[in-house]
C-alpha cells in the first residue's frame, strides 16, 4: 500500500474530523494534498498523523498558528518518527500542567467564591471582605490565580 493516496472523505473517516475540517486545514497550511487531473484531493497516509496532531494540540489549547508553526518543524524528506513528534509535545507538559490546575480552581470556584467581588454568597463576606479581590484587577480573582488573601 505504499505510496497509496486517500480521498478526502477516507482521511476525515480514519481521523474523526469533518471533510470541512480537512479542507479549512489545509487552507491554513496545516495540511496538504496532490490535486490529479478530476481536481479531488488526495492525502497521504500521514496527513491522519498531522490531523491527530492537530486536534491533539487545539485540545491542549494550542492556536492554530502554534500548531503550524509546530508542524513546520517536522521533517518534510520523510516521514516523522515517534521522536520527531516526542520533540513537538515534550514543551507542553507546562502548558497540560497550567491547564489543569485552572480546571481545578474552576471546580473548587464552582461552590465557593471566586473573587469576583459579587458578595452573592454568604461566604463572600468572609472570603472577599469588602471586595479585597477587585484591588488586584476585574475578572474571577481567585480562579484566575490571584491571592485569597
């Protein structure tokens, strides 16, 4: 099967993306495709590597932007190998880190207070005394890092 391409509809199949996804991509750079004389796309089989890469990455919080300048430090002679792609997701681990200590304090937010200065909750009173929260800045103080005290 080497050197066998795929439609565009087996690519979105295999990967779990929409056709539309493939071609908004691709439109970006992210991904590319060989046009034969009726004008449909055909990928490769590594495009499916570069679409898991891709909603990997937009999972992790990643711009697309990021992501194509991420991509664009992959090989372009060969295919990449589980080290190329190590190198790509070995930076993230801070940013994974950041990501779920913020889902924590959204959830310890979610029934305690979340220094926005609202003094909706009884508990506001003694967690956020007169709006101490709102000195450091606007927004949900405690959930956005800032201080309790």
């Amino acid at each position: 099967m080497a050197g066998a391409t795929l439609s565009i509809g087996e690519v979105a199949a295999r990967a779990g993306v929409a056709t539309s996804a493939l071609r908004f991509y691709e439109d970006r750079g992210l991904i590319a495709s060989e046009r034969h004389g009726s004008g449909h796309r055909r990928y490769t089989r590594a495009v499916i590597r570069r679409v898991a890469f891709i909603t990997f990455a937009q999972r992790v919080g990643l711009s697309l932007e990021e992501i194509k300048r991420e991509l664009e430090r992959l090989p372009t002679d060969r295919i990449p190998t589980r080290d190329d792609w190590a190198a790509l997701s070995g930076a993230w681990q801070s940013r994974i880190d950041d990501r779920i200590a913020e889902l924590e304090r959204l959830k310890e937010g979610l029934t305690g207070c979340i220094g926005c200065g609202c003094l909706s909750l009884e508990r506001c009173t003694m967690l956020n005394p007169d709006d101490r929260a709102g000195r450091t800045g606007p927004g949900p103080r405690f959930w956005m890092g800032s201080s309790s005290q």
